[in-house]
DNA sequence: ACAATTTTCAAACGAACGTATGATTGAAGC
DNA sequence: GCTTCAATCATACGTTCGTTTGAAAATTGT
C-alpha cells in the first residue's frame, strides 16, 4: 500500500472494503481536519497547537500522529483537502470565460479568479472559514508559501496567465503574473479585512453582499489589469538578471 | 512621570539629563527593537521567540520585560516606532499631490501611498524588513490588526480616503473604504510574495526596479480606483445594516 | 566614600508544546 | 471463540516558552 505524504492511516485501492473500524478512523480524519481548518485559519499555524485542535475535534491528542504523521503534515492536508475544490471551480469558470468569447472577456478572468473564493461554504452550506484560510497561508511565516502555493496554485496560475494573455495581447508575461500577484493581493486583504472592515462601516457579510463584493473585486482587478498593461505599453522595459539585495535575519 | 504604554525604563522630559547609563540603556532597547522587527518580519509574531531576539541582539532575555514589559508590548513598540515615519512620509507626498492639484491626481495619491512603504530603509541605508513587517501585520491573528490598525493607520486612512473623495467625487464613501483596502492589499501581497515571484520570474529587487514596481502598482492601483468607482456609478447601491453571517471556531 | 538607583545578569518557575509509547478497546479474519 | 490487527487512549518525555526573581554590576546622587 501506498501511503500519501500526510493521511497515514487512510486505506487505498487493494485493502480490504471499508467496515465500521475504517468508518470510525475516517470519521476521526475528518473531525481532525474540520476543527484544524476552523483553527489555523483563525489563529494560523504557530499559534494554533496539537491540543486545541484535538480538544475541538473531541479526539484523543495522539490521533493527530496516528492519521497525519506531525502537525506539519497535518497543516499540509487541511490545505490541499479544501483549496482543490475551490480552484477546480476557478478552472471551470475559467474555461466557460474561454468558450464564451475569444479572447475572454478580462472580467470574466477576474469574476473566475474571485468568486469561488468568495462563495465558498462549508458542509452544512454556511460560511466557510476557507476564504480566511487560503489568505493567511500566503502570510504563513516558515517557508509555507513557497511550499503550498506551487502545489496549490501553480496550475491554475499558469491557466490564468495563458487566459491575461490572450485577453491582455502583448504584455509581458512578468507583468501578467504581478499582475495576478496583485489581483491575490485584493482578494486576500478583502478576505483578511472584510470583518474588521465591515464592521467599521457597518456593513456585515451577507449572500447578497458576497455578489456585490465579487463584482466589486472584479472591476477593480478588471481595471488594475488593464491600467498595468497600458502602462507597461507606454513605460520602459524591464531589465533582466540582476543581483538581489542583501536580506537581514536568519532562517529558523 | 507618565511611562509610554510600551518603553517602561525610557527617560522623559523632567528626568535628570541622560548620562551613560540611560545611554546603555537606550543602546540596548534600540538592539532589541532592531533584532525584534527583523524576526517579526520573517517569522512572525508566535513564530518568534524572546530567546530568538534576545540571543540576535546580545541581550539578556529578561531585558525585554525590563525594558518593555512584555512580548506583547516589544511587538507595539516595534509596530509604532517604525510605522510611524512611513506614514509620516505617505502625508507628505499626499500633501505634495494635493498642492499640485485640485482635485489630486489620482496617480499622485496611489504613489503617495505606495511609495514610502516600498522604498523604506533601514539606518544604514540597505533594504528595510520593514515592508515585510507591515505586510505581515494585516495577517497577524490574535486581533493584533483591528489593534495596530487604527493605531498606525486610522489617521493616515482618514487623509487618503479624503483625498479619493476629492479626486472621484460622488463616489460612497464605503466604496472608497473598500478601494483603499484593495489597494493596501496590492501592497501587502508585493510585500509578502516579491521575494518569491522574483525568483520565479528571474527578477530580483534592486533599487532601479523598486522605482519600476511602484509604478506598476501605483498604474495598477490607479486604474483599479477608477474602475471601482466607475461599476459602483453603474450598479446598484449598497444596501445598509445587514446581519452578520454566522462564524465558527473560538477566539483564542 | 557611601548610599541609592538603574541596568543587566543567571537562574528558575509553571505552563505548554509536539511527539512517542505501552495499554486498552474495538473490529476483522480465521 | 480465539488470534490478529486497527484505532484510540492516558500518560510521559524532552524541549521550549514567557515571565519572574534575587544577585551583581554599573551609574548616579549626595
């Protein structure tokens, strides 16, 4: 049998037929992975431990090696099990954006690259604490970002930028992918912020507010997109090569 | 005498003149305010320790409590103090772009904001962490945001929104609100990812490009206002005191 | 020179951490 | 029914954490 990198306990194709004892241990997974999710994104990584996670799950502190090796890995399934099916979805409206017009349409692209995000629920269908989530990984102090965001998002960046380029003709691909940057960047602040922000001017989120706050985004990167390129189109190049400046602190 | 909230040892106005001791003690605040704001800026808040900054400032651990109080007080004290200059600057460009025109030219606002914080150095010249510490804030959980923000932020905010206002009339506040955070969002994610889109894109920041990346946010950023402003001339207004989602999972 | 104060120091405390382990319980297989 | 295996449990370990404390050193004030 082979074992994936972080669901240690998990049966695969070949062993035997699940029975209640494997019921139980899936149940137990999934209690982990909820209450882990519910916690990391609302205290992150460093800050949420083994104990609070179990405690929320009502599942014995060992579990969590037993089924995922080490809170490292643990960490690493939660993300991989939720942002697959948002960015699945990223790809599906992508792909409708591609056969509705040709070049997409920019917010098409855009409304592709937010709204799944934005829109996305947990089991019971309530508001999910994934958007908040997949915005603080990037913040993830310890090397997290350069090792999830390949794993997670590479593909779908690399769809995205094909689509900016057809819809955006002639602009650099650098400038695409800071643009991408950019546009990841307006979705994580909203999704970091919203609740802080929305309670200073008293607007709460809602169903109805989710769509105005897409369509919100969206023009805003639509246009940021657009405002990037025509400015490259009238700027100087961008060199090449050169040296990185000196960094201060040492790797922990 | 009246201590500050978070330098408890630091002289004031009607203390005896400064001799050497306070020099030595002014000398060893100064090195753990530096070695803290270098590990908080890689590392984070929880992933930081007192050893981590003590052992890098060649301190005594309990000169943090001593000097400051506690970790939570060097964290303020590190925010503030290198905060504060930042957005002093970001004022006066502001300023600067409003005594050149009436209303300011949108550009001239984005740049006021982004620029200072891009180009901020530390005292010997080379590149600041201090950009990535300001990125990271924003992400920081534990309610250190909705803590640092109005403190550090909440005037300067104030300024840019009413520039905005003036140089998009008729444009809701709220919108502008949201447009701001969009924008710090473009920042904060330059911030936070540059180092590793600039590897993956065989570019690193050098001082030449620093110019050249403000103003590819500053375009994008510019563009992404208007295109805000203009769908909200467009669409529909908001809708006003809305009940709040359910949240899950526990405040730490 | 001495007392008082400030600053720094080494050490310790109680709490919490992630990981590991042997024991126990429950389920599967024969 | 018994053996084997999987899953869960209580407990413990070594390490690390932030904070505190009494002692020592340095500085200031008289």
């Amino acid at each position: 049998m082979i074992e994936t990198p972080f669901e240690r306990g998990a049966p695969f194709a070949g062993t035997p037929s699940s029975g209640e004892s494997r019921a139980r241990a899936a149940a137990t997974r999934e209690r982990i992975l909820d209450a882990a999710e519910r916690l990391f994104a609302e205290h992150g990584f460093a800050g949420t431990s083994l104990r609070d996670i179990t405690a929320e799950a009502g599942v014995n502190l060992a579990a969590v090696n037993y089924h995922f090796g080490s809170k490292d890995e643990l960490f690493l399934a939660v993300v991989i099990r939720r942002f697959e099916p948002v960015n699945r979805r990223r790809l599906e409206m992508l792909e409708q954006a591609e056969r509705q017009a040709d070049p997409p349409r920019l917010e098409d692209v855009a409304r592709a690259f937010v709204q799944p995000v934005v829109e996305a629920r947990d089991e019971e269908g309530g508001w999910s604490v994934l958007p908040k989530l997949m915005a603080r990984v990037v913040g993830e102090p310890g090397g997290w970002a350069e090792k999830i965001l390949p794993l997670t998002f590479g593909a779908v960046a690399a769809r995205f930028l094909g689509s900016l380029e057809r819809a955006l003709p002639g602009v650099p691909r650098a400038d695409l992918l800071w643009g991408l940057v950019f546009s990841a960047g307006v979705l994580s602040h909203y999704l970091l912020l919203g609740d802080l922000i929305g309670r200073i001017t008293g607007r709460w989120m809602e169903e109805a507010q989710a769509a105005e706050t897409v369509e919100r985004m969206t023009a805003y990167i639509t246009a940021g997109l657009r405002g990037l390129a025509v400015s490259q189109a009238h700027g100087g190049r961008e060199k090449t090569g050169g040296k990185r400046g000196k960094q201060k602190g040492k790797k922990r």
